[in-house]
C-alpha cells in the first residue's frame, strides 16, 4: 500500500495587480507517495516553480494561495506561520534550484556552508557538522571531500557545485525533496550523473522527490509517475511507463511529438504550434483548444475536468478523451 506524504488539493496560487489577475496555479490537484519520484513537466511558464513555491509557501509578491490545501503528513502548510514553515523547511522538505549559484555563498567554503545548514537544523558541535559535512560530501560523490570542503564554490566546476547543492539538500535527511530543473544548467553527461546520484540517494535516504522540469527526456530516466502542467492546471496525470506508451492528452502528444526518440528511425520532429497563454487571459473553455488539433466548439465553450479513468490509474482533461466509460470526475477546478 502507498502511503501519502504530500496531498495538494484544489490549489490556486494568483497574482493579483491593477492589470488584473494571474491565475499561475488554477486548481491543482497532486499526491505524492513516500519515496517515489513524482515529475511535473511542462513548457516554460505554465506554473511549474510557482506551485512548487506554493508548496513551500515561498510565493513571491505579489503571488498568493487564494485556495486549497497542500498537507504533509496530514498537515496542511497553507495555514501554517513563517517560523512553523522555517522549521519545516530544510527539515522535512528541501528544495534544489536549477542554478546552483543561488543557492551557494560565493565566499565561504562549501564544506562551512554544509556544516552551517546542519548546525541550523541539528543541536550538533561545530567539529560534528565540519565531519558530517565531509561524510555529505562523499555520499554525493565528491572526490577528495576533506580537500574540497575548503574550496569556495568557484573553484568548483558546474556539476560539483550542483553535488555540493544536493549535499546541502540531503543534510537534514527531508522526507521530501523538491527538484526544480537541477540539471538544466549542465552538460547531459553531467546531467545523467546527477539524476543517477540523485536515484540512488533517493532508494538509500527513502526520499520522496518532486522533479520538475521541462525536458520529457529527463522524466523518463528519473520518475515513478507524471503529472503534465499546462497554464496552471494539469492536463494528465499517470504513470510514466503509461504516458510514454500512450500519450492521452493532445498537449502531451504534441509534446511527446516535439523530442526526438530513442531507438526508432526518426521522423521529421513536429513543434507544437502557438504558445501557452498568459495567466492573465481569461477563458471559458479549454486552456489548450487554441492550440488543439482535436478542439471543437465545446472546448471553447466549457472547461473540461480531470477526469480518472481504469480505477484511477491515469486522469485527463479532455473532451475528446473517452477510451473508457468508467470516467470519474477528479477536479476542484470546474469549481471555479
Ligand atoms: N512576479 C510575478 N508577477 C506576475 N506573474 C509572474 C511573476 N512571477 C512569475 N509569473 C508568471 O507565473 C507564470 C508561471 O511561472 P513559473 O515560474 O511557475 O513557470 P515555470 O513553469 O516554472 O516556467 P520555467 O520552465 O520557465 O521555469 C508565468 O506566466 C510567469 O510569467
Ligand atoms: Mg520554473
């Protein structure tokens, strides 16, 4: 049996200016299970940080939750208090962005820094953080730790940087570990080495981790399951073996349309026309029908729900989605 560990419900995250409202998150809907890897995937700017920023209750201003709750154990963090979630970050979920730089002080060693997150989290002496934050080191596979720990991050290359970030991460042992483009900024052999460290911390910690990026590539090799964003909503939810196998939602079709396989003789690669809307437009109907080979007058007239097909083992938000008469409606968002 799964057990839960992060249960999102109804969640929209606006902001809210004189020009109007952007719904960046517009009702979503997510679990995920202790120590699997769940991928959110999407194009630039459907909502991918912002939710995971929800999450965290990082949003920045003007952005706020406007609906819904986001429960860890149980524990909805929505209404928790700026030092509830100060200790709640770092110790129970971590978060690693896609440019190491910004997690990382330029001037201080990274072994201090690594000791330094440790000693924020754990009543520990400074000599047991300077050695737990060598043995971190190591487990991330950093050769030489007692050497590099004295190093400032620019004496670094890219890929350690990112180690040391993972290091720092993984330093308080989180439940959760939220992955926001870790790899984007590296080169793809690099690129694999981190996802490979990042599955193998991932078995040995019993961590689950929430992997957003926008490279469908990159979810094949490291999630369980898939959740595929498009302008703040998610569009089809299921296992990632499934959704490679068979793409259900038109937007993840034409995703899937737009890389370049492995293993078959390569068809001409066709980019998905139009862009995704601005989260200020409003809509009545589908957020996609303007860009869907399938839309017809309904989609843009009514907004399709998630709905769960085969005992919930995959959702789509589509009309035109009708493999099974077992459909059950999942979304908060036709709430809206
Ligand atoms: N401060 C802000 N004010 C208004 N809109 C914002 C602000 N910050 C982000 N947005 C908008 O929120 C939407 C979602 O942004 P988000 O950063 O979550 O996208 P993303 O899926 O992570 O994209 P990427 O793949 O480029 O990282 C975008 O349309 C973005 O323009
Ligand atoms: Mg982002």
């Amino acid at each position: 049996m799964k057990e839960t560990l992060l249960e999102i419900e109804g969640l929209k995250t606006h902001f809210i200016t004189k020009k109007g409202t952007g719904r960046v998150v517009d009702g979503i809907d997510l679990t995920v299970y202790k120590g699997e890897t769940l991928g959110i995937v999407g194009e630039s700017g459907c909502g991918k940080s912002m939710t995971s920023l929800s999450i965290l209750q990082l949003v920045p201003e003007p952005g706020k939750i406007v609906a819904g709750s986001i429960k860890l154990n149980g524990d909805d963090l929505v209404t928790k208090t700026e030092k509830q979630m100060q200790a709640i970050r770092g110790n129970h979920i971590s978060m690693i962005f896609q440019e190491p730089m910004t997690s990382l002080n330029p001037v201080i060693t990274v072994g201090e820094q690594i000791a330094e997150t440790i000693r924020a989290h754990q009543p520990i002496s400074r000599k047991e953080a300077r050695i737990k934050s060598i043995e971190m080191l190591r487990l991330v596979g950093i050769p030489s730790p007692e050497e590099r720990a004295k190093q400032e991050p620019y004496q670094l290359s890219g890929g350690m940087r990112q180690r040391v970030v993972i290091a720092m991460a993984l330093a308080c042992n989180p439940e959760l570990l939220i992955a926001d483009e870790p790899t984007t900024a590296l080169d793809v052999t690099i690129q694999s080495q981190i996802i490979k460290l990042m599955k193998d911390l991932q078995k040995e910690l019993n961590m689950a981790v929430l992997f957003i990026t926008h490279d469908l590539g990159v979810v094949a090799e490291s999630c369980d399951r898939v959740a595929v964003m498009y302008a703040g909503e998610i569009v089809e939810k299921s296992t990632t073996e499934e959704l490679f196998r068979k793409p259900k939602h038109p937007y993840t079709k034409g995703l899937l349309d737009s890389i370049p396989k492995i293993n078959e003789v390569q068809e001409e690669l066709t980019p998905m026309k139009g862009s995704i809307p601005s989260p200020f437009t409003e809509h009545s109907g589908c957020k996609f029908a303007d860009r869907c080979p399938l839309a017809t007058d309904i989609c843009f007239e009514q907004h399709p729900s998630l709905v769960a097909y085969e005992n919930d083992s995959y959702q789509v938000r589509c009309f035109h989605y009708n493999e099974s008469t077992s459909g059950k409606d999942v979304g908060h968002a036709k709430q809206s």
